[in-house]
C-alpha cells in the first residue's frame, strides 16, 4: 500500500514539474515575443500604473525599465493633455475593447529628454486574469510623417507644375488665335474670313478650357456649366450678334467633366451654337439657343445626355448628318464618335442636337461627377 502511495505520489510531481516546465517554456517564448516586438509595449494596470514593459520602449522613450515600472503611464503623455488622458484611461477600462487610438488625429509621446515623438496606438485588454489590465502597443511613425511630408510637398509641386502647364497652353492658344486675327486683316474674301473665323472659335474654346483648368480646385476637372457661361459671350462677339436678340439658357446642374471629355463636348457645344449663331435666326424675330447636360441617373448614371436646341428656321429638308459637307457638323460626329456616344437630331420646330455617351465610372476612370 505504501508503495502505491510513493509511486502516485512520485507520478503526480512528474506531472507538476512537466506542467511547470511547459509553463516556463511558454513564459520564455512569451517573453521572446515580447521583446522581439518591432513596437513599443507597454502593461498598463487599472490604476493606469506599467506593470511591464519591453526593450523597445525604453529605446523609444529614453527611459531604463526600472525607471517606467510602477509609473503613472501618463508620464509618457505630453505634460498638457495628462489630466484628460487620466479621464480618457478610466473610462477605457471600464468598457475595454481592442482599438486604435487617435483615429484621424496626430498622437504624440513624450521622451525622457522632454522632446516629442509622433506615435499610432492600439490598445487591447487582457482577458483570462482577474485584475484588469491593457495591452498599450506604440510605434514610432516619425519616417512615416516624413514621407507624407515629403510626398505632399511632391503633390504640390507636381500641382503647380499642372497649372503652369495649363497656363501655358492656354497662353500658347491665345497666340494662335491672335496670329488667326493678324491673319485676317490681310483678308478679304468672305469665305476665307469665315473659316478663318471659326478656325479661331475653335482654339479659343480649348483655350478657355484650359483657363479654366488651371482656375480650379481640382486639376483634372472642370464646372462644365461655368465654361459655357464664358464660352457663349465669346461666340456672339465673334460672329457680331447682339446678345439682346438671342436668348440663351443654360441647363447644366454644375455638372463636373474630366478633361477628356470637357475637350470634346465644348468643341460639339462650339460648332453647333456657332450654327445656330450664323443660320438659324435668319427670319426669326427673337432667338432662343438652349445648352443642357445631364446625366440618367435613374437607368445608368454613367451616361449623359448634351442637348443644343434652337428655335431657328431648322435644318434643309432631307438633312443628313452623315453626308454633311459643313466641317463644323463633320467635327461633331468626329468627336460624339471619339465620345463613344451617338448623335441624334430634330428639326421639327427649329433645330435640337442630342448626343448621348457614357463615360466609365469614376473608379475606372475620371467621370462627369454631378454635385
């Protein structure tokens, strides 16, 4: 009997050296883990005291370990914000949940040298331990707010690099259309002078699209409504209308275009309000010129609809956009084509142009964007 009790008892201490051998071993591979740790970690108990912390904290911090333990974490706050971050603790430990801290704000911790260190947080409760405590995991991000820094001065080089681009060509359009115009004085057949001057209409419409451009808050696009409020003055001058015998309105609800759609939809707007400018309003009394973009946001919000209507004398019977012979219609099919679109028209009670496109999602590829 005594030998079964020495042998049960002989097994039952195997048993416990085993188990507390695999806990060392776990301690050991524990603590490896936590001093290998790329990051900050610091044990924080619910009186907001370190109970523990690793290698990389004393060399983020300038601290010795002996120096943190038992410390108010606060003591790595900036002096300022500790009387806060003291209300911010307890009110974490009593609803703790894994997090970062400092979502959209800039964190810092202070050094034992007294400067500062820019910092992300994350914080995570322990669990399975009957006092509470927290997990504080802290980098350093300073590299990383140096290269942010560095690519955002990047960015804003790189945008006014684009609006002198953008300047320049719109200056380097400007030229051509004032050579057109030095051009012209040496000209006096009638026909000439109106290629001539629909040449310069041309330029002068990506010209303001440019200016327009290098004006705006986004670089790559521009208030399509805007660039026709400046455009349609333009073309009255140039073909001598007074603007108080031609109504104009304008439906286009601040509708955004990326460039390579702005480009060729003010070329189309150019060429069919010049048309209408210099056919459409022969025998009427009071001209009205609509311009409306908009989008099908119900069935397919990435296709748009350019509408240019007249109420004007309307096209020749048996008109054919096809076989037009006007270069001005000639570009528009040329560009609802480079548009992907198709164009259609009316001319029942003066003249309406509609050309519908669509243009890729913004994820794909910059888009019209309607506020």
């Amino acid at each position: 009997m005594k030998y079964l009790e020495q042998t049960k008892q002989i097994r039952e201490e195997a048993e416990q050296r085993k188990i507390e051998t695999a806990a060392l071993s776990l301690e050991h591979r524990f603590r490896a883990v936590f001093e290998s740790a790329p990051d900050a970690i610091i044990i924080v108990n619910s009186k907001g005291l370190i109970t523990y912390l690793n290698s990389q904290t004393e060399e983020m911090f300038g601290y010795e370990k002996s120096e943190l333990q038992g410390r108010p974490i606060e003591i790595l706050v900036p002096q300022n914000l500790r009387t806060r971050h003291v209300a911010l603790r307890d009110a974490y430990f009593r609803g703790a949940t894994g997090r970062p801290m400092g979502v959209a704000r800039d964190l810092m911790g202070v050094r034992k040298d007294g400067t500062f260190v820019p910092v992300d947080i994350s914080l995570s409760p322990g669990t399975g331990d009957p006092n509470p405590y927290v997990v504080t995991s802290i980098r350093d991000i300073t590299q990383k707010k140096e290269i942010d820094a560095q690519m955002r001065a990047a960015l804003a080089e790189k945008e006014v690099l684009l609006r002198e681009i953008h300047h320049r060509v719109k200056n380097n359009l400007n030229v051509i259309s004032s050579l057109l115009d030095l051009q012209l004085e040496n000209i006096s057949d009638p026909t000439l002078i109106n290629a001539f001057r629909e040449s310069q209409n041309r330029v002068i419409s990506m010209a303001l699209i440019h200016e327009k451009l290098y004006q705006s808050q986004d670089l790559s696009r521009i208030d399509f409504e805007e660039y026709v409020k400046d455009l349609i003055p333009t073309l009255f001058h140039s073909y001598g209308v007074d603007q108080t015998k031609v109504e104009v309105s304008m439906d286009i609800p601040h509708v955004d275009l990326g460039i390579d759609v702005a480009i060729p939809c003010s070329l189309i707007v150019n060429e069919l309000v010049s048309n209408a400018l210099k056919y459409a309003f022969k025998s009427v009394t009071k001209g009205e010129i609509g311009i409306g973009v908009h989008s099908n946001t119900t069935a397919d919000p990435t296709e748009y609809e350019l509408v240019v209507e007249d109420n004007g004398i309307g096209l020749p019977k048996g008109f054919d956009i096809d076989r037009a012979k006007s270069l001005g219609l000639r570009l528009v099919k040329t560009l609802t084509r480079q548009l992907g679109g198709r164009v259609r028209f009316t001319s029942d009670h003066g003249t309406k142009f509609s050309i519908r496109f669509s243009v890729p999602s913004r994820h794909e590829k910059e888009a019209p964007n309607v506020h």
